[in-house]
C-alpha cells in the first residue's frame, strides 16, 4: 500500500462530476487499499477519488479509525437512494486544510453501494457515518463542503481560506530561499 498525494482546493478536478465505475479489476482494488491508507495517515474519516486525482466514482469511510480498520468500507458507485430528517455539524475535509464550517444535512440515509468483492451494499446509516458519506458522494458529483453554504458564508469562508493559502506560499518560498542560502 501507498500514501497517494491529495488534491488541494481550488483544483478543478474537485469540480468535475466523477463517471461510474464499470469494471472491478485489481487496480480498482489496489487503488481503494491505497485509498484506505491516504484516508488513515492524513487523520481523515473519509476520502473521495478526485481527492486522490481520479474522476471515478468510489469513495472510503470509516469513522471510527481507532477500531483498526474493523469499520473500515469501501463504496463503488454509492448512491443515497432514500434520506430523513435534518442534521447539522462541523465538517473539515482533507482537500480544504484549516478550513472547517458548520453544514446542513440529511439525518438518516439508505444507501446503495457495491463493495470490493463486487457485491451489493444496501444499509441504513445516521449519524456521523451519514454526514461523512454525504459529504463524500458530494465530492464524486464536483461538489465541496462549502458548496453547502450560503452564498454570503461561502465567499467570507473562501476568500479567508484563499488569503491563508497564499500565506502559507510565501512563508514556504521564504524557507526555501533560506534554506538554499543556508541561512
Ligand atoms: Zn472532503
């Protein structure tokens, strides 16, 4: 298994709507494991494929990471075929680093998915395991977390988000100068 890098808002492969999975192939495998371990080293509870670089529709979600890998999933073409009720909570994602902000969701969801072995995924979730595969079959059709804001709240938070980024560039251009002078 391998670390694979994340995609970092603003990119547009986050933007893009991901296509359907058609064939379960090894590499498709390989692809979710290294998946799974991209998702666990950078402290996620979720990560989506255009977060890895792939516009497929495949996603991994374990929000209890403490439990080794026991609550791990793997959804291949997830769908939310039925959802109730109305929740709201903090979210981060890795593809947005620092960023976080409360968002509007459905409580309880029924979901549709297959699984590695290519067979049929059909359960019921609420909860945060239902906020996290919200928040990532989002990803799969181009849509982000601020995508859930207000339009108002959306600008404040990326134009914040933005500033900082840009920030961070210099100060990390700044260390490089440095360490190239050796100063
Ligand atoms: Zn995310």
């Amino acid at each position: 298994m391998s670390r694979l890098p994340l995609v970092i808002y603003p990119d547009d492969i986050l933007k893009t709507r991901c296509s359907d999975i058609t064939e379960l192939n090894q590499e498709l495998v390989d692809f979710l494991h290294n998946m799974a371990e991209t998702m666990y080293l950078s402290h996620g509870i979720g990560l989506a494929a255009p977060q890895v670089a792939e516009n497929i529709r495949c996603i991994t979600v374990d929000v209890e990471p403490d439990k080794g890998g026991k609550t791990l999933m793997h959804l291949i073409n997830p769908v939310i075929v039925d959802s109730h009720g109305r929740t709201i909570y903090e979210e981060g994602c890795l593809s947005f680093p620092g960023l976080a902000a409360e968002v509007k969701r459905k409580k309880e969801i029924h979901v549709q998915a297959y699984d590695l072995d290519g067979g049929l995924l059909d359960f019921e979730a609420d909860g945060l395991l239902a906020i996290c595969i919200q928040h990532e079959i989002d990803h799969l059709n181009g849509v982000t977390f601020v995508d859930r804001l207000n339009d108002v709240q959306k600008k404040l938070i990326l134009r914040e988000y933005l500033r900082q980024r840009a920030e961070d560039e210099e100060d990390a251009t700044v260390e490089a100068i440095r360490a190239v002078h050796g100063k």
